[in-house]
C-alpha cells in the first residue's frame, strides 16, 4: 500500500494548532465562567443586562474585561444557606434541653 507523506503529516498537529487549540478552550472556560458568575451575582442599576451585552458581544475580550472592571460592580456575593446547628435552634440553653426531654418522652429522639 502506498501512504503519502502528505497524510502521515496532516494525521498530527503541528506545534502551533495545538497552541492555538489550547488557546480557544482557555477563552471558552474563561466565557462560560464569565456568563455563569454575572448570572449568579446582583449588580447595582441595570449593569447586570449591561455585562452581558459586553460578553456575548466581545466574547473573550468582554469576559476579560468583565473579570478585571465588571467584578467591582456586584451589589453582594450569594451564599449557601448555613446550616442551623440543632442547639441555636432554640432561644437559651434551657430551652433546648426541655425540648430534648419532650422529644424523649415522646420517644422521636434520644439524649
């Protein structure tokens, strides 16, 4: 069989595709966290429609300035709900122990 040197040397990427390839998929996860971060955040006035605007617009470029200028605009970070401990459920400290020998007596938990 006969192979041409032309498709042994096309089945592999040369140095600057694989540069170049590395390159494209940097700026997408760069855009996607972009995207994801102004979706998740409240901004002051309408910005939030603003920045969007920019990095669907300018993509990469608009992510980027987004990061550097558009993350001093938020209003508030969101947070995870924090999980209550079982003892701040209740006002003192008296009451979480009447309600532990309630819970008890009705046989739901034990001390």
């Amino acid at each position: 069989m006969y192979r041409s040197s032309y498709y042994a040397e096309s089945s592999h990427m040369s140095g600057n595709e694989i540069v170049f390839v590395v390159i494209l998929i940097g700026g997408f996860i760069i855009w996607v966290y972009s995207l994801i971060d102004i979706l998740r955040h409240e901004f002051t006035n309408s910005n939030k429609l603003v920045w969007l605007i920019v990095i669907f617009v300018l993509n990469v470029f608009g992510s980027t300035l987004y990061l550097f200028i558009g993350k001093k605009q938020r209003v508030g970070i969101p947070q995870k709900p924090k999980k209550e401990k079982e003892s701040e459920k209740y006002s003192s400290e008296n009451d979480y122990w009447t309600q532990k020998i309630k819970d008890t007596a009705q046989g739901d938990k034990e001390i």
